[in-house]
C-alpha cells in the first residue's frame, strides 16, 4: 500500500515530507542516509546548513515577509528511529523503506514500528518551511542524531550551534498537552560469566518462545503495566523446574527504552518429558494470559523443536541463580509524583537480556524526575545482580528537564492553543526522557516547550500516528510561528 495510505492527508505538504523519510533508512547510529536526504532538500530550498562533528544538523530558514523581526525560534527534532518488527518479519532497517498502511483513522508500518517518533516532527519542521501558506520569523531546525540509543548527538552539541533563545520540541506523542518537563535516566547493566556444562546424551533441544505482547515506550508506557516478555520467561523456566531440563541459551528485547515484546530461551530436554513440559508451558500460559487480559492478553508461549546440537549447556546451579536474579529484578513503575497527579515519578526498566563471548548479559533503564531516585533504584537494581554473583556498571545518565510555568513560549503556545481549538490545552511533565533536559543544561535560559500529534505504542510494531491529530498538530505549530512576535512584548 505504502504511497496510498497518505492520499488525500492533510496537510498534503507535511504527509508528503513524512512518507519520503520513512523511505530512508536511519537506524540510530547509521543516520548518514537520513542526513544527506535532509541536506539535498535545504540546498534544493536555498537553505544554509551547518553540521557538527557527531552528525547533528542544523538548518537556517529565513523569515518570511515582514516577519523578519521577530525573535528566532528553533524547531528540534531527532532524525533516528527504534527498529522493531515482529519476529517473522522480513526487513532490514539498514536498507529497506518501510511499508505505509491506513487503518481506521491511522498511520502504520507492516510488521515494523513507523518512526513517527520523531519522523512526524522531522517532516513538521521541513513542511512549515516551505509551506507558502505560513508566516514565521527566522527558524532553525535542529535535527540530532542518536536520540533513541542515548541522546549521545544532543549530549555532544557545541555552544553557539543553535542561535535561537526559544525552542519547540516536535517530539511529544499526545494531542492537547503541552510538556514542559521531562525524567532524567540512567542505564545499569548486567554481566555473569556463564558456568557451561557437557551436555549430556540422549536429549533434545527445543525453543522456548514468548511473543504475542504489545511492548511499548519504557517511559510514557511504563504506566500501562504491560506485560515484560523477559519475566515471563523467567517464570516459565521457573515453572520448568519440575523436569529435568538445560539452558543452551537465552535472549530477549533490543533497546534499553522499549518494553520487551519477545523473549527465548533454547533448552534442553529428555524427550520423554515432552508431553509434561507443554502441559506446563500452556497452564502458565493460560494464567498469565488472565493475569494481563485488559491491557497484555496477546501472550503466547511456544515450545518447538529445533533438533539441533548444543554440545554445551548452562550448569543447575548456573541456571536456577539466573533464572532467580531475573525474578528479583525490579521493573515497572516505583514511585508516582506528588505534586502533579497522575505523573510517573520514578520507574525501572528490564530491557533485554543476551548471551554473547561466554557471559549473560542484563541490561536495565532507570527514569526519575528527581535526581536522587535514579541513582537510588540503580543502585537497587545493582544490588540485585552483585547479590546474583554478576557484575554490574551503571553507565550513561542524562538530566530531567525541570518545569517552568512562567514560561514565555508556554504562554504564547498556550494562548494560540485555546483561540484556534476553543479550549484549554492540558500542561504536563512526562515521565519519558526528552532532548529538552539535555539543551536546558547546554543553553541555560533557552525558553522550551515540547508537543506533538497522538502516536501509540512507539518503539514496537504496533507503532501508530493518528491522522486527524496530524493536521491539528500543524495547524497550531503555524499558528504558534506567526505570532511568535508576542514573545518580546
């Protein structure tokens, strides 16, 4: 379907842009093909641009007539996307555009997540500035790389490359609410030395999958409670105990912000045991399935054969203490605010797990909007793998982004808001982690808000854009533009 799912969208000029970038392939950290599509399309306009040594680019747009005046507003935005598709899915994110399909009033990608986090903002910035119908003082659109694995481009900006002292974040995913702060994260990772066995003769090995779940973004998802496909294999190898069974490997979930949809493990049984092992692996199903029918119910757990050899094997003692270090690991939300309800305080994330060069390794995210709960559930969840005999590193950290309510581009923003729509925008701090944190420390004093149309369940293959809050999006990003001179008054 792909170009016709965006037929007859409004703004034609905006879908258009979008649909051309979900073309290009832009993994993090391979943002080369997305950047010399941005840079062909500002020298195609007449646009200067600069570019910094990690790759992070920015693009000067002129004012429009009569506008030139007018304070310089910077539009930012993240070029790379989370790469997920549903196992069984054919496509390589380093190469492959992806697929477009429309369905009831969305935007989707066939077995892949969309990359409207944050495409929908790239393609917002680039339409509002060649869009004959919008007037707007000087702008500069800030597009930074590495968002999704760190928000290493943002963390490696230079003073002075952006000139602007008001800034529009486009990479919020809800209709009607203006952020105006965001949590601050830190990553703990994992490391066992895998104790291996000879395995023994006479057995057969089998994959044991855990699929079917929604997954989601760790942080503006972490609140649904949906289910952790890494836990669940925990408990079903737990449930396993009962016959005699090895682990060859383990694996599940690919990025540190992302909820695990899948998860495998490859053991070992005695074929004889067969008949009692997926009497097991389908009870626990079932129950779990309960456990998570209103928000999770898609849970499947598989047990197939591979008939494949594995001549080495975890140890018992090895297994069942990483099995239990996986049951005792935290995950989901910890604390909730107490002074704006309804926000997410604090939370952890258990992300993925893999077996690589002789070692296990868990990796975890931590998110707080203060400062001390990062580090105090990081060093919970530290404890949890020093107590399980592993080695544990808590590594990169990034700061919150404090609210201001007295906020210039707020007001305008929020007064722009209430005459074209008729009604009061929500304000609101997001438990996600933003770029905004990270400028507000590099630009002290930079006037910041964030906002964007609905998207559901960014970072996984659910991933979606809600076409009626496009249009609505970038009508109040134009509106917000042309009155951008009440900014000095």
């Amino acid at each position: 379907m792909s170009r016709k799912s965006i037929e007859g969208l409004q703004p034609e000029i905006l879908w258009n842009r979008f649909y051309e970038i979900t073309q290009v392939p832009r993994p993090s950290k391979k943002e080369d093909k997305i950047l010399k599509y941005l840079m062909e399309w500002a020298k195609d306009n007449n646009f200067t641009y600069k570019q910094d040594k990690v790759g992070n680019l920015v693009v000067t747009i002129p004012a429009t007539s009569s506008m030139e005046d007018y304070p310089t507003i910077v539009l930012q935005g993240h070029v790379d996307m989370v790469c997920e598709m549903n196992k069984g899915t054919n496509h390589n994110f380093d190469n492959d555009p992806l697929i477009l399909k429309q369905e009831d009033g969305w935007i989707r990608a066939e077995g892949t997540t969309l990359g409207s986090d944050n495409g929908i903002g790239l393609a917002a910035g680039m339409a509002v500035s060649e869009d004959a119908s919008a007037i707007h003082g000087p702008l500069e659109l800030l597009f930074t790389v590495d968002e999704e694995t760190g928000l290493t481009g943002v963390d490696n900006l230079q003073p002075g490359f952006i000139k602007g002292k008001y800034l529009l974040n486009l990479d919020s995913e809800d209709d009607g609410i203006f952020y105006i702060g965001c949590a601050g994260g830190i990553d703990t990772v994992g490391s066992f030395d895998i104790a291996k066995e000879t395995t023994v003769k006479n057995i057969t090995s089998y994959e044991l999958l855990i699929s079917g779940l929604k997954g989601g973004h760790s942080g503006s998802d972490i609140n649904l409670g949906k289910a952790n496909a890494i836990k669940i294999l925990a408990r079903t190898l737990d449930a396993l105990k009962s016959i005699d069974y090895s682990v060859a490997e383990i694996s599940g979930g690919l990025l540190r912000n992302a909820i695990p949809r899948e998860a495998e493990a490859v053991i070992l049984i005695n074929p004889s045991d067969e008949k009692i092992a997926l009497q097991i692996v389908n009870e626990l199903c079932e129950n779990i399935v309960n456990e998570y029918k209103t928000v999770d119910g898609g849970l499947k757990i598989i047990l197939k054969k591979l008939n494949k050899h594995f001549p080495e094997v975890f140890t018992k003692p090895f297994t069942n203490n990483l099995i239990n270090v996986i049951l005792a690991m935290p995950h989901g939300v910890l604390e909730m605010s107490q002074d704006i309800p309804g926000l997410v305080e604090t939370s952890t994330n258990l992300a993925s797990v893999k077996t690589e060069n002789g070692k296990v390794i868990i990796s975890t995210s931590q998110r707080s909007s203060i400062d001390s709960a990062i580090h105090s559930i990081a060093k919970s969840v530290n404890s949890v793998f020093v107590l399980g005999g592993g080695h544990a590193k808590t590594s990169y950290g990034y700061p919150g982004w404090k609210p201001n309510l007295d906020s210039k581009i707020l007001k305008l923003s929020r007064n722009v808001y209430k005459d074209l729509f008729g009604s009061e925008p929500l304000i609101q701090a997001i438990h996600a982690g933003l770029e905004c944190g990270i400028l507000g420390n590099k630009y002290p004093g930079i006037d910041m808000v964030s906002f964007g149309p609905t998207i559901t369940a960014a970072h996984s293959p659910d991933e979606g854009v809600e076409i009626k809050t496009v249009d609505k999006f970038y009508e109040l990003l134009k509106g917000i533009l042309a009155k951008a001179s009440d900014l000095e008054k």
